[in-house]
C-alpha cells in the first residue's frame, strides 16, 4: 500500500513525512529551492506477528508496510496544485493531503487570506480539476475516432459531467465492472483520502473545515506536525518522555496508521515458518482464495484449500502441527472470509 503526502506551498507536506517516517528530509528552504521527493517504506508495527517470530525464529520477518511518498509538486498563481505535477500521485493507493493550520509568521500563507477550509477546497479543486482535464480529453479523442458507442465513452461522460460540476468521484462512482476499464487513469478522485490537519502551537480556526470534510466523509487527522517531527527523530527509547509532555501515548506514526487501517478497513493475516514470518493487509471480507492471490497468483490459481488457525491458537500450541492437535485448525475453501489474526496456509496444486 502507497500514499502521497501532497499540499498546497509550505502547508508541512515534508514535516509531516518527517513526522510519520522518521525521516529527515530537508524542509522549508533548506532545499534551496530543489525540487526532490522523497519515500520512506514504513513498517506497520503488529505485536502478534513478532510474538509468532518469537515463537518460529525465522529467517526472515516481514512486517506489513506503508509507502509515503512526498512529491515533489508544483503550484499555480492561484496555490493550486498544476494538473502536471499530479501526474505521479496517479499511481498511489491513496491520497494524503497535508492541511495547514499552524500559525508561523515568517512562513508566507499558500494564497491570500489562506485558512484550513479554504486550502481544503483549494486541494480538492485541483484534484477534481487534474481528474477532468485527462478524462475530457479522452473523451474528445474517442469522438474523433468515432467510439461513442463504446462502453468506455458512455462511462467517461458521466464522469466528465460530475468532474465538470466541481465534485469529486468518490470511491463507488465507477462502476464495479468497468473499474479495470479505467484503471490506467488512476482518477485521483476516486481514491482514498485522507486529511492531516498540521496543527501549531496556535492554530488558525478549523472546525469549519473538519466539519465539511466529515460530510464528506472524511475523518480529519489532527498532528502537531513540527513537534512530531522532532520527536520521531529521536531515538526510540527517547521518545516517550516527549510525547507525554504532548499529552500523547503513541507516535504520530502508530497514531495515523491506526486510522488508515480502520479508514480503508484493512485486516491482517500471517504467514509462518522458519524461513519466514510476513503480515499481509487484506480488506477487511477478502476470501481464502483472494488472500491466496496475495501471497502469489498461482497460489489462487491451483488453489486447493486452506488450512486456518488465530493466531493465538498458534502461539499456545506451539506450532502449525500443534494448533492441529488441538483441534485448533481448521479447513477452508476458497469462499472463507479471512479473519484479522488468522494464519493461513495455502495448499494448492498447479
Ligand atoms: N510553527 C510551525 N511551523 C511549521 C510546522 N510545520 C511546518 N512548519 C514550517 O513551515 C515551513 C514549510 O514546511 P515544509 O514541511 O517544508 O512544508 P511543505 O508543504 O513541504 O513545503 P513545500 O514542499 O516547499 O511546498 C518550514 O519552515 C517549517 O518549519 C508547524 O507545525 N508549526
Ligand atoms: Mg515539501
């Protein structure tokens, strides 16, 4: 899974990357004006997949990890993000949108009278925006080539028509049938979204803005971004001090993964052996046999059935062959919603 962090100019786009991987990537004008991105490959902290490693010793753990991505973008007379720079944000998961709602005198707001629910819109324009210009202008090619007939022309209206409108997609606007139909362009609106509100020491007025994003749907992550940034910095053991003086229990890292696994309704399954012990993140109803593809596509190709067991079971056991002794293991076809926790093994024949 992949994120973009994105925001309107010096709203804490990189601070907040910072934050939430530990990173020190140069912000502010320490870049002297160079434009670069930068990624961090997160890994999802999951206390029951290091007590199995625990118990396997394997070779290898692999934990479930997140993708940031911060982008280097560009922004127009306006503060909107130009349509060109959104190019890259096409091919993540999801959307992250850096909000800015700190209050720092010797750093210039995005546009004139800037505030959290205006910078929101202006996000969501560009984005609606960035979204209508590649779907209008396939729609036009496909008139030139006389494919008004197509599935895809009459699709593509209907979208040109709500882009055209100001409103975004949203995740359920394409139908289920035709979403490979339009996979390639990566409509930024039609992905999953989420806000980080970078609050200050003083913050700028924003339950107008957290108010019209939960209407949308939309569940406004609230971070102090400069003083998690500091903190996630610091090596671990030092951290907890500085997060009590904040009121907090956890880092701006577990705090904001937690959300996304509850906002995208992710689950997660194990993999175990001595050679290795890896979390998968799955939708929350994913089948046996889409859990299979997961691993690899010929595991869901011969597909047999799989062998479950929680993951508690497996640890009180002692092993796989214990957890079935135990009357703990259970077999399962290919239709069986995965449950968070469970091991799987996969049999299967090619
Ligand atoms: N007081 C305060 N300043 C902040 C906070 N977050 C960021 N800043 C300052 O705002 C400026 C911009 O921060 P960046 O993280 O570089 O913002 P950005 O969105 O990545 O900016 P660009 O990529 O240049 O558009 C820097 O000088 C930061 O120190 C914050 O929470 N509080
Ligand atoms: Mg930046």
């Amino acid at each position: 899974m992949e994120t973009v962090i994105i925001g309107l100019a010096r709203a804490g786009a990189t601070t907040i990357f910072n934050a939430l991987t530990g990173q020190s990537a140069g912000t502010g004008d320490s870049t002297g004006g160079k434009r670069q991105g930068n990624v961090s490959d997160v890994k999802v902290p999951d206390e029951r997949l290091d007590k199995l490693a625990a118990l396997f010793s394997p070779k290898k753990l692999t934990h479930a990890s997140v993708v940031f991505k911060d982008l280097p973008l560009e922004h127009g007379d306006d503060g909107g993000i130009t349509p060109a720079s959104l190019a890259d944000v096409r091919r993540a998961d999801a959307v992250t949108v850096v909000i800015r709602a700190f209050e720092n005198e010797s750093v210039l707001p995005a546009f004139k009278d800037a505030t959290p629910l205006r910078e929101l819109r202006k996000v969501i324009d560009s984005l609606v925006f960035g979204d209508y210009e590649i779907a209008e202008k396939r729609l036009t090619r496909l008139d030139k080539e006389a494919k008004r007939d197509s599935r895809e022309y009459k699709v593509l209206q209907t979208i040109v028509e709500k882009l055209g409108a100001g409103t975004p997609l949203g995740a359920g606007f394409i139908p289920a049938d035709d979403q490979k139909l339009f996979a390639g362009f990566g409509f930024l609106t039609a992905k999953p979204l989420f806000v980080i509100l970078n609050a200050g020491e003083k913050s700028a007025a924003n339950d107008d803005m957290v108010a019209e994003a939960k209407a949308a749907g939309i569940e406004v992550f609230k971070m102090r971004g400069d003083m998690e940034m500091e903190i996630a910095q610091l090596p671990s053991a030092d951290q907890q001090a500085f997060l009590q003086d904040l009121g907090l229990e956890e880092p701006a890292k577990n705090r904001f993964l937690r959300h996304v696994y509850a906002t995208l309704d992710l689950v997660s399954f194990f993999t175990v052996g001595e050679d290795e012990c890896k979390a998968w993140s799955i939708r929350r109803g994913t089948t046996a046999v889409g859990a299979a593809a997961e691993i690899h596509s010929d595991l869901a190709k011969g597909f047999i059935r799989a062998e479950v067991a929680a993951w508690q079971d497996v640890l009180a056991a002692g092993d796989f062959a214990g957890a079935k002794k135990a009357n703990k293991l259970r077999l399962e076809g290919k239709e069986y919603p995965v449950k968070d926790g469970d091991v799987l093994l996969i049999r299967f024949n090619l």
